[in-house]
C-alpha cells in the first residue's frame, strides 16, 4: 500500500513556475485493482467467476490475500487494508479519496485505466481522468517523465493540483516543483515526504533517505492533539533520532532541528471563544493570540515528555546518549502553531469571506517563514566561513612553499656546505632517536593488531546485548498481531497492527542501530587512534572495492568526515614527529 502522495515532493527556486513529475508503473495499480477485486467477491459486489490483473504474479496475490483477509471485512473500516486500498482508488478514480463508488465499479475503472476492456459503464467524468492515467503509465513504461512550465496559462495550476493532492497523487513516484518564492530563493529546499506511517519500503527508504542525509530541518505537522507516540515512533523510524544519538559527542558537527507546526489553531481557538460568555468576552483574534502562546507552552511540555517515553534501557552509555538527543532537540525545538486558511484568507482579501485576524503575522505562517529562512542563512554562512578558511589554508600553503623555494634559490651557492652541516647534526639526532622510533612504532603496530580489534569487538558486543533487550520488548508487544499481519510486516515493507504501522525488519534494525551509534559517539571516535584504525580500513575497503561502503562508519557519522580526517592527521603528526612511519593511508569518507 502507498499513501495518496509521491514518494518525495521537492520544493526548489526557480523563476518560472515549472514542475515535473514521474510516475509508477502499472503494477502498483495492478495490486490495488486486485485487492479491492477479492474484497468485492467477498461482500458478493463482483461475480466470483471474475478475475482481472493477471499480471500479478501468485506470491503477492497470495500476500494480498493473507493481508485482506488479517483485517476487518468491512472496507468501511477506517484502518484496515482494504479501506486504505479503496481511498487509493478513490482518489485515482474520482479526485477525492471520500467520492463514493462501489468496490465493482472502482475495480472496473482501475481495469479500464490498466488497459483492459471496461466490463460496464463508466462516468463521463471518471472516464476522462481514467485516461490520462493511462497516459502517466505510458509514460513511466517508457521511463520518461512529465514537464511543464507555467505560462501564465491555467493549464498549469490544474496539472499541478492533479499531480500533488488529485487524482494523478497516488501514481506520482517523484515530483520536483519550481517556485519564484523569495523564501526559497533564500537557498531553502523544501521536501514534503510522506513519512513512514505507511506501508511500502519505497516510501519508508524515501523517508529515510532524506532525514539521514542532507536535511537541515525537520517539519512535524501535527494537530491539536500534539506529539502522540505514534509521532514519536515516527522519528526514531525514519532515521532522525539515529542521527542525532550518533551525534551526541559534537551536535554541531550534524545539526538537524526539529520544528513542529500545528495546526487547525483557528479552529480550536473559535470553538473555545464562542463557549464563553459574552459579557466580558476578550476579542476572538486577542484570544486566538493567547491560544497560540498556549499552545507554544503546552507543546514543549508535552514533546519532553514524549521524548522520555523513548526506551528505558539499562546501560548507562546509552542511557547517557539518550539524554544528550532529547537536551539537542529541546535546544533547537521551534513550536509554531499557525493558521494556513486565515493566511490564505487575508491573500485573498475576498469580500464575502473575510478573515478574523487582521494581520498575515497573527498567522504565525510568517513566523515560521523566517525561522526557516534563518536555517537557509545559517547554513551559507557556514558554508562561505568553511570556503574562507579552506582557501586562507591553501594560499598560506602555497605562500610559505614559495618563500621556501626562494630562500633555496638564494642560498644555492652555500647548499653543500648547509647539506654537510645538516647532516653531521641528523646523524648526532637521529641516532638517538631511532630506538626509540622503533619502540613506538611496534607499540602502536600491537594497538592495531590486537587491541583497538579486540575493543571494537567487545564495543559491539556490548551493543548488541542492548539490541537484543531492545528487541525483545519490540517483539513481546507484537506477541497479540495475526500471523498474517506478521507476515506481511516482513514480505511487504510493513504492515499495520491497529493503528501502528510495523516494518519488523527495519524496526529491529532500528533497535540495533540506535545503541551501535551511540558506542560509536562515546567510546570509539574519542580516541583518535580508533578514528585513525577505522578510516584506515575505510581506504583499504574502498581500494579492493569500488561498491565496498564502511557502512556503519559512513552512513552515521559522514557528516562529520572533516573532524575524523583531522583526528588522523593529528595521529599521524604525532608518529611523525617520534621518527615513526606508517603504511596506512588516510582518505575521505
């Protein structure tokens, strides 16, 4: 199942709007047509005789069928399977996930939209979006992609409706939009992903893959109800609390800064002004004011303690890890409880529907414009500071190597007389010297060969024996779900158990990951000779394999290469600076 988005819809500056989307292929549409076919045969809304998308094969029709069979047999329930599989084709269907049609006739139109003949009517409307799926297939067939640049035409807003929240969302696999927005043009890139609360490992590895990489920021959107545990469950799956845990020795050196926006404010502020009395009753905007100032309060009360909810584990490094994550995310935290319809109201200053507030700031949307902006600031300010110092270094470098180079053209004429001075000194010098050169050197050749190993090993030990705690309360909790639900959360990237989403192979990689990190952050990158050892086989890795990754290594602490490269630099300064001498190489993660 995928939720009725793209995998990653990219925001970006560009002058002109302009977008361009890709979409799945059929059989993503091939499942969901044959899902909601066998619920149809068994509520007897389909003749059992019938059978459409044969292109799916026996295993994932024999997966689909444990999966509808493991839920409710109503479609109408909200959380089960089939109601999921029916608001997909819904939404493809009709434009809107609540347009009602029969589990029939729904299978009928995605069989028409898969290219096979139409077994009954089917409405003028639907038969025109039906179509140009049809072509959106075509195209993702040929994997190519769909583009368009705004005119001024309204071509343009329609295709972009129907691609980002229409009928053409759920086929979207990926959608990169164009904006002239002065807060992009700022150096933001804004990327509404669908989360992991959905069933799918491309949508779950989409997640991920954003959250553990470049992002500067993380947007929460939540409602009234705030941070629940499900939200919690969410960050620790898509990566972000990984991130942070692995970063916990130096948080500057990763920063990612968690932002919640909340919303439907207006709505929870006008409920509560129209239940008070009249007599004495405050302005509603100065009471949708205060509502905000509430909010901002009772939300940071609420994400601390949701954030201590987060295992209980008996090691105090990971215990300590734990700690320094939530103090990182309670520094940074930014609450922002907004109200997009008054926004979109005081824009559109429209006569017969005027907003309350008067002002766009009383919003809160300009607020979290700027809080954003100043992420964008930051980070350019950063990065010009890092090109002012890594360009400082090089024209000192090479200032100091050509002064060196003069001073030996000068001197050219007394160079044997210095050659024979130097060398009578060296002599004295290094002689006494060697011996004990040669004593560090088989010190630290010992510390690679045997000790930083067998640490390492005790190191991972020691986490997988956390993991493995962490694990069993994982699963002790799944010990009520249907054998089929389990089955599904292995074979099919995830499933739901109630109203919490499982993937148990990811979960419990999770479960391991977590605890690895944090070793890694306080016992093993504090040492620069460990730092000097992993880099070390990082490079030989590399070397005999171009596909070989020191995954561990890369995937938690890549953003910090630079601090690991000075760290063995300094290693390899010191043994210099004794005589010594080494093989291994030091490269770039």
């Amino acid at each position: 199942m995928g939720p009725l988005t793209a995998l990653a819809t990219e925001v970006s500056f560009r002058e002109k709007p302009w977008f361009r989307a890709s979409y799945h292929k059929r059989s993503l549409l091939w499942r969901v047509g044959f899902a909601l076919e066998q619920a149809a045969k068994r509520t007897g809304q389909s003749d059992a005789s019938e059978a459409s998308f044969h292109e799916l094969d026996a295993e994932e029709r024999a997966e689909v069928e444990t999966e509808i069979s493991a839920g409710p047999s109503e479609a109408s329930e909200q959380n089960s399977p089939i109601a999921s599989y029916r608001k997909q084709a819904q939404q493809i269907v009709t434009g809107d996930q609540f347009g009602e049609r029969t589990l029939g006739y729904l299978v009928n139109a995605l069989r028409f939209a898969c290219g096979y003949e139409s077994r009954s009517d089917i409405l003028p409307e639907d038969r025109a979006r039906l179509e140009r799926v049809q072509q959106a297939l075509a195209l993702a067939e040929k994997e190519a992609h769909f583009e368009l640049e705004s005119n001024g035409q309204v071509r343009f807003a329609t295709e972009l409706k129907a691609h980002t929240t229409g009928f053409l969302a759920p086929i979207i696999r990926k959608i990169h939009v164009g904006w002239p927005s002065l807060l992009l043009k700022a150096g933001l890139d804004l990327v509404d992903l669908p989360g992991v609360g959905v069933a799918g490992d491309a949508y779950r590895s989409a997640t991920q893959a954003y959250i553990r990489g470049a992002a500067r920021a993380v947007i929460l959107t939540v409602d009234r109800a705030g941070l629940t545990s499900e939200t919690i469950e969410l960050l620790r799956n898509s990566g972000y609390w990984d991130r942070l845990v692995g970063a916990v020795d130096d948080p500057s050196s990763d920063p990612c800064s968690l932002f919640v926006a909340i919303t439907k404010v207006d709505d929870v502020a006008s409920e509560e002004w129209r239940n008070l009395p009249p007599e004495g009753r405050p302005k509603r905007r100065d009471f949708f004011a205060d509502t905000r100032a509430g909010f901002k309060t009772r939300m940071r009360s609420q994400i601390a303690d949701q954030l201590g909810s987060i295992g209980v584990s008996t090691n105090a490094e990971l215990v300590s890890s734990r700690t320094k994550a939530r103090e990182t995310i309670l520094q940074d935290l930014q609450v922002h409880p907004v109200s997009a319809p008054e926004y979109r109201k005081i824009l559109l200053d429209d006569d017969d529907d005027q907003p309350f507030l008067r002002d766009d700031a009383e919003t809160g949307i300009p607020e979290l414009s700027i809080a954003l902006a100043n992420i964008a600031e930051e980070e350019l300010g950063k990065l010009e500071r890092d090109l002012v110092e890594v360009s400082g270094r090089l024209r000192e470098a090479a200032s100091s190597e050509l002064r060196r180079l003069e001073t030996l053209w000068r001197t050219r004429a007394r160079e044997k007389e210095i050659e024979e001075a130097l060398k009578r000194e060296l002599d004295l010098f290094v002689s006494e010297k060697r011996v004990e050169r040669d004593s560090r050197r088989g010190a630290f050749r010992e510390f690679l060969d045997s000790t930083a190993q067998d640490r390492i090993k005790l190191l991972v030990s020691e986490a997988r024996e956390i993991a493995e705690d962490e694990v069993r309360d994982y699963l002790r909790d799944l010990q009520g779900a249907h054998w089929a639900t389990l089955k599904a959360a292995v074979t099919r990237g995830g499933s739901y158990y109630g109203k919490r989403q499982i993937n148990i192979p990811d979960d419990v990689a999770t479960r391991f990951q977590e605890p690895m990190a944090s070793i890694w952050s306080t016992k093993l990158l504090v040492d620069p000779r460990f730092v000097f050892l992993l880099q070390a086989t990082h490079d030989d890795l590399s070397t005999s394999s171009g596909n070989v990754r020191c995954s561990a290594f890369s995937s938690s602490h890549g953003a910090r290469s630079h601090r690991l490269n000075d760290a063995c630099n300094l290693v390899m300064r010191r043994e210099s600076a004794s005589g010594s001498s080494t093989d291994i190489r030091v490269g770039s993660c």
